[in-house]
C-alpha cells in the first residue's frame, strides 16, 4: 500500500479493514472508555441510574450538566461518552416518545425506545457524510405491566437486556463487581440503590460529592438527595472498613496458627 491509500479504511466509516474492523466505529468505543462511569442496577420494584459527576469548576452552573436525562415519563437514560452526541440521541429520542404518543395515544415501551435509539446509532456506522456517535447508553423505566427494564446500547447500535451493568471509564471494574454482589432473588430499592452506589465507589474516590443517583420506580422518580447520598456513602465506607478489619484479623489469626 502507498502512504496515501493504506489509511482509507481507517479514515472512511464505511470501509472495512482487511482483518474486518471498522475502525472509526471502534474508536467511537474507545471514546465511550474515556467518558464518566455510569452505573445501572434493576430491582424487583426499581431501577437504578448512577453516573460519576465530574469536578465542575467553581464558576459553572451544575444543574446545565446533565449525564441522566428524561426520554419519556417513564424511561431516562445515563450515558457515557461525548455529551453533544448524547445532546442529539437524546432529542431524537424525545421526538420518538412524543410521535408514538400522538400517533397511538400511549406512551412507547421501555424495550422500542431502545430499539429506536440503538437503531439510530447503528444506521451512523453505515452511511457516508456521518460519523458513529461516540456514546454508550443504559435505558431504564417501567412500562404498563410494572415490570422494571433495563437497557444497553453502544456506538455499534447492538443492544441487550440487563440486570445490572456499567459503561464508561473502568466500566470493566464495576461489571466485575456487579457480578459478585448481584442478588437476583433479594433486590429492593434500597438494596438496589445500595449497590449501584457501591460498585460506582469502586471507581469514583471523592465520595458523594461527585456521584449523582436516579431512583426510578413504577409511580415515580427521584434524585436521590444530597443529604441521603452522603449517609448511604459513609454507611458503606463504614462497612468497607469493617470487612478489611474483618480480613486482616483473619489473616493474622491465620498466620499465628
């Protein structure tokens, strides 16, 4: 290949490579890698959203920075990535939920929303003139049935069903996690909360102050309070301390015998 032809495939999104890579999709991926931690968790009466809320400057209104964002009354969506990408898939979304409503008289399900989106971010990995949208996203809201759902999409426009999962930077980290502690038959709200919570500590140092958390359930949703957060993050840090006192004094026991 001549300097001039061997990068076309990698600067053109509708080439592939001749290993069978899409490069530009899979640097749209390594984009979603670089964005804040977002944590999903589905209860037995609730789903959880959780995003690492970067330091803002002192100077900067907050309430304009937003990673958890309302699709429809009764699906929201966190995101990793880039926030203008998300700005975009988010309002496509929105006119989506308002479309089906006008068209059918009743809110879209929880499971066509996602389709919707993960199909939009899959037809920008197909065409000329567009570039994938550097965004993962996790959906989750109630549909008339009161079942929780939750949902994946990344840039590849694949989606899938989960109880529980993260995106974003060390989102490898928290799955691991989520995989350990995950108790399917014994997940409340509180119990759900709980974990989203501490599976985003496994990552995020400061504390409550950069940690931001939805409560979604059937009949309503809530931003968990300022005030609660920093209660539930001290109770937990408590119980770490516990368990590594716990483990040192096991080891110690072990190594006297």
């Amino acid at each position: 290949f001549s300097p001039v032809t061997m990068p076309s495939y990698d600067r053109a999104i509708t080439v592939f490579s001749p290993d069978g890579h899409l490069f530009q999709v899979e640097y749209a991926m390594e984009a979603v890698k670089k964005g804040a931690t977002a944590v999903a968790v589905r209860g037995t009466d609730s789903v959880i959203l959780a995003i690492e809320r970067k330091a803002a400057s002192k100077l900067q209104d907050t309430r304009t920075v937003k990673k958890i964002c309302k699709l429809d009354d009764n699906i929201f969506l966190a995101f990793a990535g880039l926030t203008a990408d998300a700005r975009v898939l988010v309002n496509k979304s929105r006119i989506e939920a308002q479309s089906h409503r006008l068209n059918f008289d009743d809110p879209i399900s929880v499971d066509n929303l996602t389709r919707y989106i993960a199909h939009t971010q899959q037809r920008y990995t197909q065409s000329g003139g567009m570039r994938p949208f550097g965004v993962s996203t996790l959906i989750g809201g109630f549909d008339d049935d009161g079942v929780p759902k939750l949902f994946h999409t990344d840039p590849t426009g694949v989606f899938s069903a989960w109880k529980a999962n993260a995106t974003g930077r060390n989102s490898n980290t928290v799955r691991e996690y989520l995989e350990k502690h995950y108790e399917a038959g014994d997940m409340t709200k509180d119990g759900a909360t709980k974990l989203a919570v501490r599976a985003l500590l496994e990552v995020v140092e400061s504390g409550s102050k950069n940690i931001e958390v939805l409560i979604i359930t059937k009949d309503s949703q809530e931003f968990l309070e300022e005030e609660s957060l920093s209660t539930l993050v001290t109770a937990i840090e408590k119980e770490k301390e516990e368990e590594e006192a716990k483990r040192k004094a096991k080891g110690t026991g072990s190594t006297n015998v």
